[in-house]
C-alpha cells in the first residue's frame, strides 16, 4: 500500500475513534453511523474500518493513555498495593466515561458470545484480558516466599476484586461516593485484605 495512502487509513481509523470517545463523553450511544457522521465520513467507510460499535468500543482504549502503573514501585508490599491502586484510580477516575463504556462494550460481547455459543456450540473466548490481575501479581510478587501458596493466590485474587473499573462503578453507583472518597475505600479495602492474609500466613 502507497505510504501517503496507508497514513490517510490510519487518519481515518483514528477520526472514527477520537468520535466514539466523543460521543461516549457526550452520553450519547456509540453507534456506526453516529460516529460516521462526528467524523465526518461517509458511513460506508466507516463500516469498512469497524463492523459493529462494540468493535469500535474496544478500541477507544487508544484514547486512553495508559502508563505503566506497575514501574518502580516500592519495595514494601503494602506500599507497593497502595502505590498501583492509587495510579489505577486516578487514571479511570480521570476518563470515567470511557472506562464505563468499556464495561458496556465488554459485556455486550459477552451476550452475544453467549448467544453464539450457545446456537454453534463453539468454545468461548475471552471478553475481557487479564491487565489488571497481572498488576496485582507485580504488586504482591515480594510475599510469594512469605505466604503459602493458596493464601498468596487467594489474596491476589481478593485484591483484584477492590480496585479497577468495575470497583469504581459499585463505590460510584453503588455506594454514592466521589472519586476521593472512592479512591480511599478501595486503598483501605486492599490494605485489609492484605493485613488479614499476613495475619493468617502459618509462623515460621
């Protein structure tokens, strides 16, 4: 493909993008033809980049600058759980919208995998990656010698279930919390989990 040609996809590709997450931030529905139309393309291109809105759902996590919340964290195992939460927070609490719209996308193709796998009897697959459970894996990686192993997965999968994107929808809506005050509760929530673990660790 002529460079000049493939540049001016990509501009497109991106247009089409930059719209969804303007129209997620507008509240209004993502759909083909509205974000055809804020992109000022015509439909039919449009659908020659995503063929359905949870497609292009997925990819407004583009518009969502992601760092690296797991780089130097300190070498304390609560410090370093209360370090990632508090990046995790601050970063989704910062796009709300967009985080909430990824959950819509990621449950509607839940549904339809469900309903496909239940007409064809082909085998699920993933909705959703494991991001964030691997950034509490990074985060407790320094108890792995000190708890037992099935304490050490349990509190790994606890701490995940306190924080993230699905966390802030229950403190937001929910519990009717600012993001402050939400942010607090799930650092405090992962500092529990972890003090009780460390208690419950058999001596040595």
């Amino acid at each position: 493909m002529p460079e000049g040609r493939s540049r001016q996809k990509l501009r497109t590709r991106r247009a089409l993008i930059e719209a969804a997450g303007a129209l997620i931030r507008e509240g209004r529905a993502v759909t083909i033809a509205e974000a055809a139309e804020t992109a000022e393309v015509s439909l039919a291109t449009a659908y020659r980049y995503f063929s359905s809105p949870q497609e292009l759902l997925q990819e407004t996590q583009l518009l969502v600058r992601i760092p690296d919340v797991t780089a130097d964290l300190p070498a304390d195992p609560a410090e370093r759980l209360d370090t990632l939460i508090t990046r995790v927070a601050e970063l989704q609490f910062g796009d709300e919208a967009v985080w909430r719209a990824l959950v819509r996308a990621g449950l509607e193709r839940w549904f339809a995998q469900r309903e496909h796998v239940h007409e064809h009897g082909e085998p699920e697959i993933p909705t959703r990656n494991q991001t964030r459970l691997g950034h509490t894996r990074t985060a407790l990686e320094p108890l792995a010698d000190t708890l037992p192993p099935q304490l050490h997965r349990r509190l790994t999968m606890a701490v995940t279930l306190v924080y993230g994107v699905e966390a802030l929808i229950a403190t937001r809506d929910a519990c009717g919390l600012d993001p402050e005050e939400a942010q607090d509760v799930m650092r405090w929530a992962a500092s529990a989990l972890l003090e009780k673990a460390i208690r419950e660790a058999p001596d040595e």
